[in-house]
C-alpha cells in the first residue's frame, strides 16, 4: 500500500507519489507562532497520507545540499504570501516535493455571550501543485467552541485544523485534545 499524494486536489487519485510541503503563512511577525502552530498540526495530521516536511525540515534537507540561502529565501517568500518561482518549481523537483501548502490562521479571537465566553478559530489551506505552477485548491474551517477554560484557544485551532485534515484527507483527522480527554478519564 504506497502512500497517496495529497494533490492535485482533495480525494483525487495520485499520480506520482512525492512530498508536500506544509508553510504557514502570516505576515504579520507578531501572529507568526500562531501560523506556525497550525500548519505544524496540518503536517503531523496530514503525514499518514504521505510524506510532508514543515519548512525547517525542508530547510534541513536543503542544508544538507549547500542550497541553505534558495531554502531560506523560499520559505519567507512563502510565508509572506507569495508561491514558487519557474526557477523554485525546479528546484522543488529536486527535492521530490510535488506540493505547497499554505496554511493561514483567519481567525483567532474570544467575545463574550450572554452567559459564556466564545473562543474562536479559523484556518485556511490552500494546495499548490508545483509541476502546473497553479493554486489546485483551497478549503477553509472555522470553529466556535463555547466555555471551555484554559486551553480554549490551542483547543480551537486543533478543532480547525482537524476538520481540515479530514476534508483534505478522509481518515487522517486526529485531535490531540480529544486524546488528552480520553487519557484523563
């Protein structure tokens, strides 16, 4: 049973097997560990479907071949906002990663109701194949959770990113707070 490639698009059968890249993107420096947080929670949910590499991996791995300043410049073009280059594209070939996917916290708020406090999370993921050099998807969840206390705000993004990585890849979703539930019982 080889592993499935998470693009072209969401369900799709691959065609040849490769890596994803998994970037979060925030331009913002300031929000940046919040990105950071979900996109690595996209990677580790997202890694029974096939081999993804967050950008320090990727980084790594291209330290490895002396190519450390194109990995570098990369990423941060990636976070800002802006996809690979021609020149990027091939460059990502080499490496076997055949997708980018760009990962942006849309929203990351509490307000108050009436009797309770809401605790808000949104995430958005986008899918780039890099042999087309085109956006092939992009999903978008977002979750409200009501009075829960103390970790609230990584509960919210976990709920994001899960119903995320179920739409990208059915049978992957995990929570990480569902299963602290459970050891707690």
């Amino acid at each position: 049973c080889a592993p499935r490639v998470l693009l072209p698009r969401p369900g799709a059968t691959p065609a040849a097997p490769g890596r994803v890249l998994a970037i979060a993107r925030q331009p913002a420096v300031e929000n940046r560990g919040i990105a950071e947080r979900a996109a690595d929670l996209m990677a580790q949910g997202l890694r029974p479907a096939g081999e993804v590499w967050t950008a320090d991996e990727f980084v790594r791995e291209a330290a490895a071949v002396g190519a450390t300043a194109w990995a570098l410049g990369l990423v941060e073009r990636l976070r800002i906002g802006g996809w690979p280059t021609v020149d990027d594209r091939a460059e990502l070939l080499r490496f076997a990663v055949m997708g980018v996917l760009a990962t942006e916290v849309t929203a990351y708020e509490q307000v108050w109701g009436k009797y309770a406090k809401f605790t808000r999370a949104g995430v958005e993921a986008r899918g780039f194949d890099v042999a087309s050099g085109a956006i092939v998807w992009r999903m978008h969840r977002a979750v409200e959770i009501e009075d829960v206390r103390g970790r609230a705000f990584e509960h919210a993004i976990e709920s994001a990113v899960g119903a995320l990585v179920a739409a990208v890849s059915p049978g992957t979703a995990f929570s990480a707070v569902d299963l602290w539930r459970v050891w707690r019982r």
